[in-house]
C-alpha cells in the first residue's frame, strides 16, 4: 500500500490523503462539535456537507494559491479562480468517493491504515514513527485514535476506489507516437487577410446614421467632469532669510551632513567647497518652515471667514486660476502635489482643501467650479463621431466578406480562386508549431485552437478570425517532416505523461457522470447558493 502511494504521489488524491492528518484535526474534529450546529450547503446521499466546512475548504485554496504566487496576489484574480465553487466541488467528491467505496466493499485494511499514519511525517521523531507524539497530538485536537484511524480508513478506501477506476486504463503504441506527432509536428497554413481600411472608401454615412450612433455609443464620447480651481502658492524661496545663517550653523549641519557631501568611496569634502551648496540647503529649511507656517494662517483664516479673494488681496498674494481640467490632464505644478487628486475630488465648489506640499514650497486650494460630466451634441463632434462610425462599418463589412468568402470555399472554391476576385494574393505563413505565435500573424487564442483540427482533409476552419486589426481565412496547407531519431528514447517518457492523462480524464469523467446520476436521483442536493456564502 505504501509502494502504491508513493508511486502515485501526484495524484490529486494521494495530496489529498498526504495532508489529510493535518486537515482531520481542524477539519473533522477541531470544529465537528460545531458543524452539527451550522447551516446545510449540501447533501451528498444522506451526508450533509455543513457551511464551516466548505469554508474551511474554500480557506485552504486561497492559502494554496496565495503560497504559489505571493500575498500580493490581487482579490480580483483570486475571485476569478470561483474557489467558492471549487471548494464545493472538492468535498462533493470527497463525500461521493468515501460513499461509493463503502457501499462496493472496498475497504482499506488495518493494516495499510496503521502503515499509511505511521509513515507520517507529522508523527515521526528522527524519522521513526512516535507513538507518544501520535496520542499527544489527537489529544490536542480532541479526538481518539479510534475516530481518527477510522476517518484515514475512509479516506484510504476512497484512495483505493480511485485505483480501482483508472488502473485498467492503457495507452496504445499508436496513441504514443500520435501524442509525440502533437508534440513535435510543423505545419504550414495558406492565408487571405482581409483589412477594415480597404472598405471605408465605400462608407458614406447620413446624418442619420451619426445621431443614432452617438445615441447608442454616447459613452465613447463623454466629456468627464472638468474642475477649476484656485490656488495660493507660498514658495520657500519667498521666505527664505538670505543672511542670518551663522558659522556655526554651518559647521553643525556640516557634521551631521558630511556623508551626503562625500563622493562613492571618497572622503567628505572640506567644509569651505561645500559652503554655498550648506548655505542654500539651510536656506530652503527655514524657508519651508516659514512658508508652511504662513500657507496653515492663509488656511484657516480663509476657512474661517471664507474669504479667499479679500485674504489674498489683504496679504498682497497673487491668485492663480486655472481653467477648467479634468482629472486625465491634471496641469502643472499640481500635477506634483502628493495627494492632490484624491483631494480635488471629494470637494465641492468653494470648498477649501488641506494645504498640500512640493519640494517648492506649500499651496492652499480652494474649488472655483466644477462642470458635471456630459456628452457633447453632434454638431461639436461631427467628425469624431464620423470616424468612429466609418470604422465600424468598416469593420463589420470586412468580417462579413471574409465570412462570405470562407462559406464560398467549404462549398468548392479555391483559395486562389477567391483571392484573384478580391485582387488578393495567398500568403504562407511557413512551418511553426502549433501553440507557438503564428508567423506573420501573430497570436490569437482562438485561431491557435482550432489549429489543432485542421489537416489534409479538413483544411479549413468553422471561421474567420480578427487578427491585428483585420480578419483572415486560414487554410491547411501541409506538414512538416517529424524527426523520429529520439522516439524511442523518449517513448517511455511520452507513455507515463500520456497514460497519467487518460487517467485522470477517466477518473473525471467518472465522477461528474456519478453526481450527474445522484443529481437526477435526488441523492445530491444543494441547499444553499454558493454565490450567496
């Protein structure tokens, strides 16, 4: 039994049973007490699949995925995954196999219950099985070694099942050598592109046309929300003392400041080279500090009073207004200040902001206006709206007649044929494996699937497919020679990869056809919405 599962070790199920222990004690008995109190998700032939656990399931996937790839790894991408649903899916089929092989007969033995537990590295001390450690931790996780071998002869009886299922399936010579083919054979395709540009000459859109394409595609044309502000700027150089600096202010920035004077590798310089350099950096601190001081009385003097205009008036500072912008064109210098956009765009108008800061000195804000967002009347965009017409007419045209020639060649056209009555020539993309990027085209998913189904007899494809920009009809033109020098050195290996595949295609197949039957004899129920936990 222990040879069976190391043999196996990648199976989903042997991981599955490897980290069984360690999920039992939080899984099965950590919160059994607790699951026979919590909601129903799913009933799987009288055995109920409870909400802690399905949580607890879900938990371990998202830890999975975020060990793979990082704790960075975005909420959206992990929503994607529908672990929720996998998590389901998981303890269905758990509960289908322990059921299943209960009601065939198929049962692990004492036995290979007791040599599975004490192969366990978690029970292990120096690599030998510790009997004391073993009773102190089911002790811990508050079970017996009655419930707990118990549970891992379920588990290992549902193990055996599974072997039972796919062991009996083989692979065929002829099978290995056509998985080596897929692996290693080039092929050659003949192509016609078709391009929107060549068809937006003969594109003459009314005035019509233009105002029901902008009623339905008014989004493509709206103007966001524009914001006018002004601004009161308080520069450190303004307030900067340009005397005052003493000696020993110098010499004391100096020994606190020497390294950032020094060259890599080098000494600081003498303190009489980098005087001016001291002088301007002690000028724009006390200068910074001045200017924060006067920007934080301009600020809460004007929130005050609101008064901004009669305060800059009253203080002889000059008032910068903007014209209107929005949030994409963000003008300069406040496109520096940290935390200006978050700012500008919870304020209302007259609204004043927090006094903001660059490395020039401090600004207080205050919204003169804003204009909601709109979408322009034709007139204003006539040609834009023009364009974005033609071009897509322009390309709906193109993919209709490159349809239509592709029906023309499934009923006995040649490729030559339809590229000599559309002034076309035939292209040849030349050898390139299936899978890879295509030549001259480049990638597309879809085209490169249904690659895989066309050849001497089917040459062509159900469609046409949208690459770069325009469409193309793609026909089956040969395949390249395969080199069978290391065939029979890689035959073996291509026999264990291609055998394991069919197993766990067979196993899959099994088992969704089992909840398939459960389903239609109401012996698999779902009680809750997985979309609703």
């Amino acid at each position: 039994m222990l040879e069976l599962m190391r043999k196996h070790a990648k199976n989903w199920l042997m991981k599955f049973l490897l980290g069984m222990i360690v999920i039992v004690f939080i899984f099965y008995f950590g919160t059994q007490r607790g699951n026979e109190q919590t909601e129903t998700v799913a009933i799987v032939d009288g055995k109920e699949i409870a909400l802690a656990q399905v949580q607890k399931e879900y938990s371990e996937l998202v830890e999975f995925y975020r060990r793979q790839y990082g704790n960075d790894l975005p909420d959206e991408l992990l929503k994607g995954l529908d672990l929720k649903q996998r998590a389901l899916n998981n303890l269905i089929s758990q509960a289908i196999l322990v059921e299943k092989a209960d009601g065939l007969g198929i049962a692990a033995t004492g036995e290979e219950v007791r040599s599975f537990i004490m192969a366990y590295p978690a029970f292990q001390r120096g690599g030998a099985f510790d009997e004391a450690l073993y009773h102190r931790m089911l002790r811990v996780n508050r079970t017996t070694p009655e419930v707990f071998e118990a549970e891992q002869q379920k588990m290992l009886s549902a193990f055996k099942l599974e072997q039972l299922i796919t062991e009996a399936v083989k692979v065929s010579d002829e099978e290995i050598f056509d998985f080596f083919r897929f692996q290693n054979e080039q092929i050659n395709l003949n192509y016609l592109m078709f391009s929107p540009a060549s068809y937006k000459s003969s594109i003459s859109p009314s005035r019509k046309d233009l105002e029901d394409y902008l009623k339905d595609h008014g989004s493509e044309f709206r103007v966001p929300e524009q914001i006018q502000i002004k601004a009161l700027f308080f520069p450190w150089r303004d307030y900067a003392a340009s005397s005052g600096i003493s000696e020993a202010e110098i010499a004391d920035y100096y020994e606190r400041h020497s390294s950032n004077f020094a060259k890599k590798g080098e000494k600081a310089p003498p303190i009489s080279d980098v005087k001016p350099r001291i002088v301007q950096e002690l000028m724009q601190i006390s200068g910074m500090a001045a200017a924060e001081e006067a920007a934080r009385t301009a600020h809460d003097t004007i929130y005050q009073q609101e008064n901004f205009d009669a305060y800059a008036t009253q203080n002889k500072l000059k008032t910068v207004t903007t014209d209107f912008f929005t949030m994409d064109g963000i003008p300069a210098p406040f496109n520096k200040l940290a935390g200006f956009p978050q700012m500008v765009m919870d304020l209302q108008k007259g609204d004043l902001g927090k006094v903001l800061s660059n490395e020039e000195g401090y600004v207080v804000i205050q919204v003169a206006s804003r204009k909601p967002p709109y979408v322009p009347q034709l007139k204003d965009i006539e040609q834009a709206v023009e364009n974005r017409y033609t071009e897509m007419e322009a390309r709906n045209l193109c993919k209709k007649t490159a349809d239509a020639m592709l029906s023309r060649l499934k009923k006995g056209k040649s490729l030559n044929q339809i590229a000599l009555a559309n002034r076309m020539s035939v292209e040849e993309t030349g050898f390139f494996k299936p899978g890879d990027a295509i030549p001259k085209l480049g990638t597309n998913q879809q085209l490169s699937l249904a690659l895989y189904q066309l050849s001497e007899g089917a040459p062509l494809p159900e469609s046409t497919f949208e690459v770069n920009g325009g469409f193309v009809i793609v026909s089956f033109k040969e395949r390249g020679k395969i080199d069978t020098a290391d065939y029979e050195a890689k035959k073996e290996n291509f026999k264990k990869i291609l055998l394991q595949a069919k197993r766990n295609e067979t196993f899959t197949t099994w088992l969704e056809n089992t909840k398939a039957l459960l389903i239609k004899e109401g012996k698999l129920k779902f009680k809750k919405d997985i979309k609703e936990l």
